[in-house]
C-alpha cells in the first residue's frame, strides 16, 4: 500500500493550496533565503496536523460545527492580513540580494507554520486519508510511522522547490515596478486563499 500512498499524496501535493500560495509569496518577496525557515515551518505545520488527527481532533473537528469554525476563521483571518501586508510592502523596502531587510527567519517560519497547521480541511484531511492505506491485519502503529514520515519528505521536497522557484523569480527580478506587480499579485492571491478557506465546509 506504500506506493499507491506515495503516489496519492505526491498528486495531492502538488495541487497549490493556501500554504503553497504563502511559500511562493514569500519566497518571491524575501528572496532564496526564505526557503529554509518557510519549508520548515510546513513540515511542522503538517506534523502538529498529523498529531492532532492521530489524537482524534480530526474527527471532532469532523463533527463539531463550532470547532471547525473557529479553525477555519483563524486561519482565513491570518491569511488575508498576510495578503494586505504583501499587497502594501514597498519594492525599495527591501534589497534584490539580500532580502527584506526587516523580516526574520522566524517571523517567516511562524507564517507558514500558522497558516499549515489551522487549515481545519488539513486536520480532517489525515484523518480521512491515511486509514485508507492501513492495513489492519498487520501493526497499525509501525505502519502510521511509515506513512507519515513519507508525506512529511513529499510535503517537504515539495514545498522546497516551490519556494526555489520563487526565490529564484526574486533574484532575477529588478525593477520596481515589477516588483511591486508581484507583491500586489502575491498579496491578492494570499488574501483569495484566505477567502477561500473561509468558504471550506465540513467533509461528510
């Protein structure tokens, strides 16, 4: 079952979702630099997910209106203030090959840390996924390791070459003008994921 899993969730990551849209915004706005801090912060994002499904959040979160919404909210909320403060950052506030001179690696890993693990749909998401690739015959426990480490190395190649082609899309970029049509393009994006999360409902 290991491979069809692999196969599941390397598809499904690739689709861009609010955390991808985060990463290559940031990336394109803070240049190679970011990729670390930011890939990083998905990882754990996606492990507290993870965790917090094995533990049984994911299925409260499944049947609780109210809890859904409070995660879905936050996480709409913060994506969107994201979005405005990418739409109104200045291309002179920063440097092409230095980045931006007043963000820190930990304030980036923050962002994308937040915004991964309140995806309410990312909770129910392992929770509705990684039971279809268990064989119950067989120890469950060893089998949840396996699986989940392996999307936690999928979600983290894939993160990091999103964010490389961002941080590559910054160093060769520029002039003003077009920097500040990527902010602008990035914020937008950021705060359309944010609208759109606010839209998720409830699987089942």
């Amino acid at each position: 079952m290991w491979i069809p899993f692999v196969l599941a969730s390397a598809i499904i990551l690739v689709i861009p979702g609010p955390t991808i849209i985060l990463v290559i915004g940031q990336s394109m706005t803070h240049g190679p630099r970011s990729v670390i801090p930011l890939v990083s912060g998905v990882l754990l994002g996606d492990l507290t997910a993870m965790t917090c499904s094995l533990l049984g959040l994911g299925a409260i979160l499944s049947t609780s209106a109210l809890l859904f919404s409070v995660f879905k909210i936050i996480g709409a909320l913060y994506l969107v203030y994201l979005g405005i403060r990418m739409w109104l950052l200045k291309p002179g506030d920063f440097s092409i090959n230095h980045g931006a001179a007043d963000i820190t690696a930990s304030a980036l890993f923050k962002r994308s840390f937040v915004v991964t693990a309140l995806n309410p749909k990312s909770i129910a998401f392992f929770v509705a996924f990684f039971p279809q690739f268990i064989n119950y015959q067989e120890p469950v426990i060893p089998q949840m390791v396996l699986l989940g480490s392996s999307f936690l190395i999928l979600a983290g190649i894939n993160g990091a070459l999103y964010a490389l082609f961002g941080g590559s899309i910054c160093s060769v970029i520029g002039k003003q003008g077009v920097r500040k049509w990527i902010n602008r393009s990035g914020g937008a994006a950021l705060v359309g994921a944010g609208i759109f999360t606010a839209t998720l409902k409830q699987s089942g």
